[in-house]
C-alpha cells in the first residue's frame, strides 16, 4: 500500500508543481513602482552628563528639506493570503539643510551659553531599503486588511561649512571663513518592525495606508568636529519608530496605476553610550548614557505602477 501512495505520489508531482508554478507567477501577481518626491526633516544629536545628573550639555540640530528622492518598490503576492515586499528610496540632489548647534556650558544656568549656526550646510546623502512579510487576514474583492513584519535600515550624511557663533554669553562673537568645514555627521538606524497594512478599491480608484511600530530600533552615529579634531561615536538601543504611510492612485488601464504618496516617520530620542577621539591630545574616552540619537522625517512623492 505504502510503495503505491508513493508511486502515485511521483508521478503526480510533474503535474503538480506546475500547476502550483502557474498560481504563484500568473500575472497580476507581481507590481512594481518607481515615484520621486522630496524629503524633508530633522535629525538631533545630544550630549549628557552622566556625572552631573544626565543634564544636557549639547545638542546639535541637522534640518533638511525638499531634497529630490527616487523611490521604487516591488511586491509579490506569493499567495491570496502572502505578499512579500521590497522597498527603498534614496536621495539624489539636495538644498535647503541648516544646522545649529547649542551647548550648555554653565550648569547653573537654564539657557544656552554658546550658539553656532550654519547656513551652508549639506546634507549629502540619505537612504533607506526595506524588506517585508504581509499576511492579509481579510481578503474581499474591494478591500484586505493585514498585519505586517519587516527589517528597515536608513542612513543620512551632513557637513556643516562657515557660519555664525555666539560663544560664551556674547562675549565672543563672530564668523567662521565661509567655505570652512567645521562639522561632519552621519547617522545610521536599524530596524525590525511589525505593522498593519491594507488598501480599498472603488472602480479605478485605489487608497491604502501602512503603519508600521518597533520599540526595537537601534541607532549608531559619527559626528566629526573638523576644528577641534575631535571624533565622535555614538550607540543607542531600543528607541521607539512609527511610521506612517498612505497613497490614492488611479488605474489608468488594468496593469497601470498612477498615484500620490506621503510618508512619515520618526525615531524617537534615547540615551545611549558614547567614545571620543581627540586628536589634537591623540586621546580616547568614553561613557554610557552621553549621547541621544533622533530622527523625523516626511516624503512626499508622485509614482507609476505597473502590474506584471
């Protein structure tokens, strides 16, 4: 009995496998998108003093906005219930960053003591990709509701040049020369996330959102002080992200859709550990629960869609 359900098994199995090939990859099974849009936010650097109660001694304020991003993703609905996703953008042409730095010099008193700002700042590039899972537990003809799970990682370069300072309550006030690199920073987030995702179709009319939650993001950054010869490196575990996103596109033709996007996201600030090079001494240093990581950013963008 046993050699004859094996038998059958075999020989059943050429017919099988491509019948299971023909579900999977039938088309309309497969999209791909490619949209540009601009990026816009904020991303912060703090300083702590663990030995004078984790008062703050510096924050430095990285602003950006309408830098020209190219997104793209792809999404394979692996089964009815499955979609399996990639996604990514990356900026490729950037204006408008500002960066303003304060330190908290005087521990007596509330307000800034020193103040720098820099007009002429750049943010050199910004990245992100991300790879996801979809279960849909409700699936009818106009609409599907499901959870979500995935890995995201982006990463963002700056470097302030000239500008302005105020040091030392006034007393010293001046220029930087225009042109002078002062300050280079760079910022890396990891992430594993979960989520909830769904879309509704009315005729032609596509609208969906995605949120996505992780209290399990982890941060790392260099911030390099040209003038001081002084390297920072800076860690952050378990920060808190949200993210949200929606679209509305309209199917010009059963494969075809164009569509609007907008996208936020934000990681929230947390202490973390920090260690220093000073060059100008060729000294190392260090402590737990100096430093703060944080980021926000917003995308809005136009796009194609293509169902395969």
């Amino acid at each position: 009995m046993k050699k004859t359900v094996i038998a059958a098994a075999m020989l059943s199995a050429p017919l099988a496998f491509p019948a299971l090939a023909d579900t999977l990859f039938t088309p309309q099974n497969v999209t791909g998108g490619l949209n540009v849009g601009t990026l816009s936010g904020e991303t912060k650097e703090r300083v702590y003093a663990p030995d004078e109660g984790g008062r703050k001694l510096s924050q430095l304020n990285w602003k950006y906005k309408n830098a020209a991003v190219l997104k793209g993703h792809i999404d394979w609905d692996l089964m009815p219930w499955v979609t399996l996703g990639a996604s990514g953008w990356t900026t490729f042409a950037s204006k408008g960053s500002h960066m303003d730095d304060y330190d908290w010099l005087n521990a007596n008193q509330k307000d800034w003591t020193d103040h720098s700002s820099h007009p002429n700042t750049t943010l050199s590039y910004a990245n992100q990709f991300d790879l996801n899972a979809k279960g849909w537990f409700i699936t009818q003809p106009d609409w599907r509701l499901g959870v979500m799970a995935g890995y995201q990682e982006s990463r963002y370069s700056f470097y302030a040049k000239g500008g302005h300072h105020n040091y030392a309550n006034g007393t010293d006030v001046g220029d930087f020369p225009a042109g002078l690199k002062v300050i280079g920073y760079q910022q890396h987030y990891k992430m594993p996330y979960i989520g909830l995702t769904g879309n509704y179709r009315y005729e032609k009319i596509e609208a969906s959102a995605t949120f996505k939650y992780s209290p399990w993001a982890r941060a790392s950054d260099t911030d390099k002080h040209y003038l001081r010869d002084m390297t920072f490196h800076e860690k952050t575990r378990h920060q808190d992200f949200y993210s949200l996103e929606g679209n509305v596109g309209y199917w010009l033709t059963d494969h075809a859709k164009i569509y609007i996007d907008a996208a936020w996201s934000r990681v929230e600030n947390k202490k973390g550990s920090q260690m220093y090079y000073d060059g100008i001494n060729d000294t190392v240093g260090g402590s737990s629960k100096a430093s703060g990581i944080e980021n926000y950013n917003f995308i809005t963008s136009v796009g194609l869609d293509y169902r395969f």
